[in-house]
C-alpha cells in the first residue's frame, strides 16, 4: 500500500511465524539452529538480487533471528558444520556479538556480502534490533552492513569457549584474508527503526496507565532464558518480601 510502482521480495522467518502477502513472499525455516529450509531461502534470495542496476531499490528488513535463519555457508563448509558451531555457541555461554561474530565469518550473505551481491542497487536497510547497545551491524549478523571484525576474531571466539570447531571451520577461519570488495556499488544507507530499550519504556508506559509500577531493568541482560528467568524471579521475591532494591507495591518486571 506504501510504495506505488513494481514490488517482489521474499521474506524468511520463524516456523509457525509466516503472514499471507500479496506482493511478498513469506517462507519459514528453523531457528536458533539453522536448517535446509533456510539454506534454501537463502539461497533464492541471493538469487532475486543479481543483476540489479542502479534504477533499483532494496530495502532490506532486518531483525534479531536472521543469523540462524540466513543460512548460507561460506565456501569449503556445509550447512551441518554450521549447525555444530552454532549448537556448541549457543551451549557455551558467548553472548550474542560474540556468536554473531563466528557466524558472520562462516556465512556468505552475512557480515555486509548481501548488499554487495545487490551491485550497483541502492540499499535501505532498516533494523529492529535486539541486541544490547542496538549496534545494527551485529543484529542478524549485518547482512547489509559489514563490520572490522577479522576471521582471527572469531577464531579467538572459540578457543575462549573451548569449541572444538570441524576442520573445515578452523580451515575457513585460517585462510589469508579476503580482499575487500571492489566492484560497482550503490548508495548504502541503514536506521534502526526499534530498539529494546524502546519497547521497554513503552511497555512501562502501559503499565503505569494501567496502575501499575513497573521495574525496568534494562536491556543489556544477556542468557539462557530459563537461567536469566530464575534471576528474575529471585529479584521479584526480594522486591515483595523486602521492599529491595525498590519499595515499589504492585510492581512487575520488565527486561528485553
């Protein structure tokens, strides 16, 4: 309804998460481990951008799930190298910038190569972020939007957990460096367009016309939900029995 003149696209999200389009196709795939149906999704859309020219526009919508969900191995990996790597990342305890790290360099539509594959194509990227501090180009991994990490980075990554990475993995993330890229490019542009802190003081806002005194404690808190669930609940016992850290009757918590 908002742009008036030719539109296609294909979107990827979450099993059970797809939306009938008119215009827009909406595939599923698995998440947080990636799966084919996300290699395959990938891969179509890899191949709706070639061949773009200057005259084009695409608008990439990124948000928090695209790095399991844009699964496209670099070369020499399979997609089943991804899924130890990704499953050990999730289990070790890194957080999100420390996993999207590994991810990017193990990806070929992650880490800016997605807009790069669009040529001389003008990019809007806009970001719905859920990562702390809303760096854009760790949500999804930055499909559009490369960052300075390094192949060494992230091979430091996994030795600071202990991952015992497939000898393709370590071969990927040993190899010389690749030359930056050279070719044609269009106008790059990025805004994230919502953040958690945002969602946060909006649903404190909500809260507090409803009469209720919420406790926001921020978005920076990182984990295995059911282990930061556990702190939380500890937290909320701590405010009812005792009053601590806040006096605050009535209350319920709030965290990104």
């Amino acid at each position: 309804r908002a742009w008036d003149g030719p539109l296609s696209g294909l979107v990827v999200t979450r099993y059970g998460h797809g939306e009938p389009c008119q215009r827009i196709e909406v595939l599923e795939a698995g998440h947080p481990v990636p799966d084919d149906a996300g290699l395959q999704a990938t891969r179509r859309i890899l191949q709706q951008v070639v061949g773009l020219g200057p005259d084009d526009l695409v608008i990439a919508l990124i948000s928090g799930g695209g790095s399991a969900l844009l699964a496209a191995p670099a070369e020499g990996l399979t997609l089943a190298d991804k899924r130890q790597v990704t499953g050990a990342l999730l289990r070790s305890g890194a957080n999100i910038g420390e996993m999207n790290c590994v991810r990017r360099h193990l990806s070929s539509i992650k880490g800016g190569k997605l807009a790069q594959a669009c040529g001389a194509a003008m990019v809007w990227t806009l970001v719905v972020s859920d990562v702390p501090g809303d760096d854009a180009r760790t949500v999804a991994s930055g499909p559009t939007l490369a960052d300075g990490s390094s192949p060494a980075d992230a091979l430091a990554v996994l030795r600071r957990y202990g991952i015992e990475a497939p000898p393709a993995v370590l071969q990927v993330l040993q190899a010389p460096p690749v030359p930056a890229y050279r070719g044609p490019m269009g106008e790059r542009h990025w805004r994230v367009i919502a953040t958690a802190q945002g969602a946060l003081e909006a649903a404190a806002a909500a809260a507090r016309a409803q009469g209720l005194n919420p406790l926001v404690l921020g978005n920076a808190l990182e984990g295995e939900a059911r282990h930061v669930g556990a702190a939380l609940a500890g937290i909320a016992h701590q405010v009812a029995r005792h009053g601590q850290p806040t006096g605050l009757q009535n209350f319920f918590v709030l965290h990104e």
